[in-house]
C-alpha cells in the first residue's frame, strides 16, 4: 500500500499517480468533500468484482460513481431530463447524487441490476481534482466494510482494509458530517432517495425556480 500526502508531493504528482493506478487496475482511497471515498475505474470488471469483495458490499447494492465534467454522462447515462440538467446546474460540482437512466454496456457491478447509474461532480476535494483530470468516471463508494461508518481519515481506511488498498491519499480528516444527498431523476419528477447534506427545501427551490 502506497500513502500518498499532497501537502507533500503536491496535487498534481497525486492525481497523476492515481491516474495511472486506476488505468492499471488498483483501487485508490481518497477524500471527497464528505467522507474518504473507494475509486476504480468505472468499466474495469475485475477491479470492480475485487471493489465489491474488499467491502463486503451485497450484489444488490449499486455502486456510485463520480465524472470530473458532464460530458462524461454519455459514457454512463442513456438520458439526462430537463430536471435533473437543472439540478446540476445548481448543484455541480457538490454533494448531489443524481440517479439517471443507465446504458446498457454499464456493467451490473455499476448498476446492480437497477437499470440506472447512480453519479455526480463532487464538490472541491481532491476527488474534485482528480475526476476533472481523468477521462473516465471512477466509483466514489465509502471507504468502509459494509454496514460500517463511513472513513472520515486515512488512518481510519487503512484500518478498515490495510495493505488491500493500492494507494490512499492522505489529504487529512475529510469534513464528514452527512453524506451526498441523492435524488432520483430518472423521471420527469425527481424524488429524494436519501437525505444527506443538502437539505430538501435547497433542491425544493431550485426545481422550482
């Protein structure tokens, strides 16, 4: 397992490492603007399946995933709505998660069977820099076991998995607090799946705007 401090190595030498990680197949471990999140590249079937195990996560959970621009939802998205085209001009880059329709080559690791991919910009992070330096989406699951709190630090993923992890990026204690908000927008009405730090009269508003 590789600690990677960009306060030391800098921003740029960190993504570029994690870059290359990602396209070899490594799971990396790195801060968003909620809790410390678990990334591989989106389509690599065999880093996903480790991804899965290493969390203990059940098969039929779906597995977000973060994109550094929106033009990357082609990759993923078989239709955007006008609603939630909306919400991301609200709320993008930050801690929405939109649920949208999902493309048929999306892998079931992604989807869970659902039909839909769960996805979002984070907000400023490193996950911010490092998805805006990519040209694929990465899963942005919580660095955890299943079932367990989400890692908030480094030392706390790393007790969690260990040396099972390729490379963490140690950025600090992430602000933790309540975890993206998700919505599902597969629909002309979209509807709030999980409360989290945006609260709902901010996405109230917006839709209504």
């Amino acid at each position: 397992m590789k600690v990677l401090r960009p306060l030391e190595t800098g921003i740029e030498e960190a993504v570029t490492q994690c870059a290359g990680a990602l396209l070899h197949g490594d799971i990396i471990a790195f801060p968003t603007e909620t809790f410390y999140g678990l990334g591989v590249k989106y389509d690599d079937v065999a880093s996903l399946g480790r991804l899965y195990a290493l969390k203990k996560r059940p098969m039929d959970k779906a597995m977000p995933l973060i994109v550094g621009r929106k033009e990357q939802l082609s990759l993923i998205a078989s239709a955007v709505s006008p609603a939630a085209e909306l919400l991301m001009q609200m709320f993008w880059p930050g801690p929405l998660t939109l649920i949208l329709p999902a493309k048929e080559t999306v892998s079931p690791y992604i989807t869970a069977g659902t039909g839909t991919v769960a996805v979002r910009i984070p907000g400023r992070s490193f996950a911010l820099a490092l998805a805006r330096a990519l040209e694929f989406p990465i899963t942005a699951t919580s660095a955890n076991i299943s079932s367990r709190p989400p890692a908030d630090c480094a030392e706390a993923v790393s007790g969690y998995f260990g040396d099972r992890i390729d490379i963490i990026i140690d950025c600090g204690k992430a602000p933790g607090s309540l975890p993206s908000t998700i919505i599902d927008a597969t629909g002309s009405r979209p509807f709030i799946v999980r409360q989290g730090i945006l609260a709902e009269e901010e996405i109230t508003r917006a839709l209504q705007a």
